[in-house]
C-alpha cells in the first residue's frame, strides 16, 4: 500500500455529439440522445444508457480502446498548449507568470540556440566533479544533487537520494526530511537483479547507452567507464528495498536522528553531504529505506573515487538531456524511449516543452489556465456539492450496522478532518524569485530546480499544510494523500460534461459526485484505515470491524464473479472488490448528497427524465468505454477495476434505482432485495 496514492482520473462523459461540434444539448452533461430506448434499463443498464454512443464510436486506429477520459485529457491539452504558446508569442509585462511561461517554453523549443551552446553549460558541473578528490568532496557534491521532487510514489530517486518534505508518521504538526533511495538509471531495483535473459539484455542495452553517453561528453576508455557505472548501479540496487517492502508503510518510518546516520550508514562524509544540501542543522530524518542509505554510503567508502566521478559525469549529462544538443536528445530517446517504453519516434519538440514547462512552472500554467477555464463560480459549485457528500457520508457512517461505535467515532472524527480541496488552490505558489531567461533553456530548468528545492527545503521550517496542492490544476486528475488526510480534485478534470457548473445538477452528482464519494470512501477502507483523521499511522478498525466487512464484501465479490463478457473469461470478483465497493458507496452516498441538495423540492424534468432518472444515466455514462478483444481480456486479468458495463451495473445494488426506472423482477439486472448489498 502506498503512503501517497494518484488516483487514475475518474473515468469521465463525453458525447460524440460534443466532439463533433454539434449543437449542444441543454446541459453539456445530458445525453439522453446516446440513450438506446429498444433496451430495457432493467435488462442492461449499460447499454440503455450507452447504446446510442457504442453504435456510433469508433476506437482511433493504432489503439485498443477509447473512452471518454482520453477525449477530456486531450482537449485539456490543447488547451494548455495554446495557453502556454500563446503567452510564448505574446508580449507579456516582465516578471509576470505569462512572461515566465513564454520564456520557459520558448527557450526550450529554441533548438539552434541549445545547438549553439553545446555541452558549455555542463562545463561549470562537470569542472565541479573533476575537482573532487576524496571523500569528503565527494560528499559535499553529493549533497548538492540531493532532489526534493520525490514524493510518496517515487521507488527511485533521480540521485543517490531524494527527499520528500512532508508531515511525520506519527507527528502531523511538523515537516520532516523523509529521505529516499535513488541513484539507480534504470526504473527499479528488479532491472538490476533479475537473471532473466531479457533483463540480462536490457542490462546490456543500458551499458551501451551510458558509454555512448560519455562519448557525447568526450570521456575516453567510455566502455570500460560504462561496465564500471553498470556494476556501481547493480551493488547501489542490491541495497534497495524489495519492492515487498515498499508495499508495507510501517516498514518505512524509520525515525532517524541525525548522529544514527554517522553511526548506522559509515562511508558518506554526513557532516559534508547535508551542509551542502541546505539542511546542516536538520536533527530529525524518517528514512524509507534503511538498506540503502546503509550501503549506498557504504559504496561511497569503498568504491575508487574515479568510479563515482564518472558516474556522477554520466548522470549529470542525462539529467540534462532534454536541454542540451540534439545528439545527447537522440541517444536519451534511444533508450528510455524506444528500448524501455518501446516508443517508435520521439514526441515532437512542442510536446516535451509543454510537459517541461508544466512540470517547471505548474501552478503558474495552472493559474493561466483556470482564470480562463475554471472560475470562483465553478469552484463554489463543486465545493456546494463536496459539503452534500460529506453530509451524506456522515449520515451512512453513523448508520453503518458492522462498525464498532468506537471505531464509528473515529471515522466520523476522520471524516471531519479530511480536507477537501477541488480546482485550484487557495494560494498559489509565489514564483516572484524564479527567473526564467529567454534563449536559456539549461539555465532555466537549473534556476527552476534550485527554485522547487529552497521552497521545499523551507517548508521544513513551517507547520505542515494539510492544503498544500499536489497535483497541478490543468492536469485531469485526482489525488488521495492519505498523510495528511486529504484529496485534491483538479480543474482539469472538473470539466464538462464530468462537472458542469451551470449544467444538470442531478448528472453532476451521478457523474462527478459518485467519482468523488468513491474516493472519499479510500480514505476509510482497507486502503485508508490505517491513516488516523491526522494522518498518522495507526490502524483504527477493530478485528470484529474486518471480519464483518469481509462478510458482507465477499457477496460483492460474488455478484461480480457472475459476470463472464466472453466465454471462459470471468471478472475476478476478488481482484476487483476494493474498487467495487467504492463505486457502490460513491453511489449511495452520491445519491444521498443528491437529494439532500434538493432541499425536499422535486427536480426538473428534462427530455422526459426526471432528476433521478438522471442522476443514474449519468452514473451509467461515465463508464462507457469502446474497447477491443484483447484490451478487455488485459483489463479483466491485471485491473483492479472491472469493466465499465459492470460498473454501471453496481446500481443493481441500490434501492432508488429499482423505483424511479420501476424495475420489475422478471428483468435480468433484478436482484431482490436481500440479495443488493450494502456495505457503506
Ligand atoms: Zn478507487
């Protein structure tokens, strides 16, 4: 289980109808043109919702699947590029973010100035490395790479360490130094040590790549250089966590006091690596991986010091890569694109520099972005509906019947504590001290560094802020950080038809409003349960509490082993339970928030729908996936969410559904009463 979870978006709606320009129905979030009345909805809901939409969709050539999410990601990208390249070509006053990101994105898109450059903007670094001459210097420069863009998913740090600024595991007043493993080229411990023959041969292609690398940077001897950084990764990746462990939070808080590190993990000049990362007087660290910081700093005492220079040579170029000549581009893409992500071509330049600038200057793009997408209106209207959730998910705790009322208190104190934050942040990241440079683009991905690192580094200072935004607004997407207790749902994705603020309020709670109560219920099953209303680690269900639940899940688990799209494949009832139970509780509880905000009047009625009869469309609409044979097969082996017509089909469960669509018991989706389940 991971301390900090991104949550695939939500899957999103969108209508063909919508894409093509057509006129607009009366909300952006109504489709009951994509209805397909020939079937009953008791029959199968997903395709009486959906119908119309599958017979006219077609999957893009050269994918397997199409949904709604990618139509939203890529107009959401459109967007950003043209509001990125528009501040590029624009004249905006100095010092102001639209300056900031023009600058960023215009240098970096400036190929012949990077050309012109070659490789002198490394010269400062690489005369920095050549210098070092025992340990102690060796130290000091170590320190000055140590990254503070980890966070709670990284398993491998761009250095030999990164850290993460973030509350404690049992302090949530405080930021602490959570230190991580890094140093390793390739994605994870397991390229290194797995004996397989095709691991064997990636080992060989990354070889290969470093010594070019080198060559680029002139190094002599680069295939002797390459085997020994090869061999100085295998031993830094003999000492990392097995991944068995990073899946277990309680192996990781390991409180360390700064004299432990001189005491535990010899080899390292600590004095030297910490005074140069900015943090000498730091007396508190909780390390992740004990292994690695132990003998990654024993390697620094044993291995030749020339070795760890030309290691350090060959990162630092890499690091770079995306800012320096076009050669040093094409062999990056070599391997980490074609070999490790089997990409046919590099993406366009235009592309890389909207993703350089956004991961730059993300809430400066951010900022431009939802000044023109998301309004303070919009933002009140989602924050309106959170409160309904809230309301409504303290009502079904208060009911649970398999919730010990001590463990129910502690929920509902839980629930009062989660913070909420959806759009865009309240306050937004201060670049006033960031320069960006037009015709610099080395420069300014350093400046921009250094800019996140200080910030981050400073916070070490501050209370924790259980508000600070970590995902970017622009980007579609939600995030679950369970330490502290909160989720963030951004502009991005709170987008027609997903959330239209001035559309149907009834499909707003069907669509967006389920997505957001099944997140909110992460917060309190088995995935959250061990994170207290602070953040703090502790499991606060009772043993009784697990085995109630687990009684009452496994009649999900079954309902869901039932469901076979092609003969002798069946969904895996078991492997797709958590997230089946959210969607049944996001659905209940969005339901609930529904009619709470209906304030006892009845809703409109809207092409002959009433708002109940909306809210479950749209719950059923926001599954719909077009996909091929095979990508379903894939996604019943591996996903541990079920296909979207089964999702769809979780209003099986619910009460509401059965009367306002006035299901009868001879129809397929029926079950009676005893056997719909509850869980939240
Ligand atoms: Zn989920």
């Amino acid at each position: 289980m991971s301390l900090f979870r991104t949550v695939a978006p939500v899957v999103l709606l969108a209508s063909a109808a919508y894409l093509s320009g057509a006129a607009l129905p009366v909300a952006e979030n109504v489709y009951t043109q994509d209805i397909d009345r020939s079937i009953k909805p008791g029959d199968d809901f997903y395709r009486y919702a959906n119908g119309g939409w599958l017979a006219r969709v077609t999957i893009p050539a050269g994918q397997s699947s199409f949904d709604t999410r990618a139509i939203l990601t890529e107009r959401t990208g459109q967007r950003v590029r043209d509001l990125v390249q528009g501040a590029a070509v624009g004249q905006p006053a100095k010092g102001s973010l639209a300056q900031k990101v023009g600058a960023y994105y215009a240098s970096f898109i400036d190929e012949e100035a990077i050309e012109a450059k070659g490789l002198e903007p490394l010269a400062g670094e690489m005369a920095t490395i050549s210098a070092i001459t025992d340990k102690a210097s060796l130290s000091t420069y170590l320190g000055s790479t140590l990254n503070t863009e980890v966070d709670g998913l990284t398993s491998n740090a761009d250095h030999i360490f990164g850290v993460w600024v973030n509350q404690g595991f049992e302090d949530s007043q405080r930021c602490l130094f959570h230190l991580w493993q890094g140093g390793l080229g390739m994605p994870d411990r397991d390229a290194y040590l797995d004996s397989s023959p095709k691991m064997a041969e990636l080992r060989a292609q990354y070889q290969t790549h470093i010594a070019a690398m080198l060559k680029l940077a002139s190094a002599a001897d680069s295939e002797t250089k390459a085997a020994r950084i090869l061999s100085l990764e295998v031993r830094i990746a003999q000492a990392h966590a097995p991944d068995s462990d990073a899946a277990d939070v309680f192996k990781q808080n390991n409180p360390w006091k700064r004299a432990d590190f001189d005491a535990k993990a010899p080899g390292i000049d600590w004095n030297a690596y910490f005074k140069s990362a900015g943090v000498a007087e730091q007396p508190e660290f909780i390390v992740w991986q004990p292994s690695a910081v132990i003998g990654t700093s024993a390697l620094v005492g044993n291995e030749a010091l020339e070795v760890w220079k030309d290691y350090l040579r060959f990162h630092l170029i890499e690091h770079y890569a995306s800012v320096l000549p076009k050669r040093v581009g094409a062999e990056d893409f070599a391997f980490y694109g074609a070999t490790l992500s089997g990409a046919q071509q590099p993406p366009d330049r235009a592309k890389l520099a909207i993703a350089a600038t956004n991961a730059a200057l993300g809430q400066a793009v951010g900022q431009l972005y939802t000044q023109r997408y998301f309004p303070p209106e919009a933002k009140r209207k989602a924050q309106a509906m959170v409160a309904d959730l809230i309301a409504a998910y303290r009502v079904r705790i208060s009911n649970l019947t398999w919730m010990s009322p001590q463990t129910k208190e502690k929920a509902l104190a839980k629930l009062a504590a989660l913070r909420i934050d959806v759009g865009y942040p309240d306050t937004w990241i201060d670049y006033s001290t960031l320069d960006v440079v037009r015709g610099d683009a080395f420069g300014n991905m350093r400046r921009a560094e250094a800019f996140n690192r200080s910030r981050n580094i400073a916070k070490l200072k501050q209370r924790a802020d259980p508000d600070e935004w970590r995902i970017d607004p622009q980007i579609v997407g939600a995030v679950i950080v369970f330490t502290p207790n909160t989720e963030t749902f951004s502009a991005g994705l709170l987008q027609p038809p997903y959330f239209d603020p001035q559309g149907d309020s009834a499909s707003n709670y069907g669509s967006a409003g389920a997505g957001m109560a099944h997140e909110i219920t992460h917060s309190f099953d088995e995935l959250g349960n061990i994170y207290d209303a602070q953040g703090r680690l502790g499991n606060w269900w009772t043993t009784e509490d697990a085995a109630k639940y687990h009684a009452t899940a496994a009649k999900l688990a079954a309902q869901f082993d039932g469901y076979c799209p092609l003969s002798g494949l069946c969904v895996n009832g078991k492997q797709v339970l958590t997230e089946n139970i959210a969607d049944l509780a996001g659905l209940l509880v969005a339901h609930d928030a529904y009619v709470l905000s209906l304030k006892g009047k009845t809703d409109t009625v809207i092409d002959g729908l009433t708002g109940e009869q909306r809210f479950f469309l749209a719950f059923a609409q926001r599954w719909r996936r077009a996909q091929d044979e095979a990508a379903l097969r894939r996604q019943i082996k591996s996903d541990t969410h079920s296909p979207g017509q089964y999702r769809s089909g979780t209003v099986r469960n619910v009460d509401a559904w059965y009367t306002v669509y006035q299901i009868a018991p001879v129809e397929k989706l029926y079950l009676k009463p005893e056997e719909r389940v509850a869980i939240w």
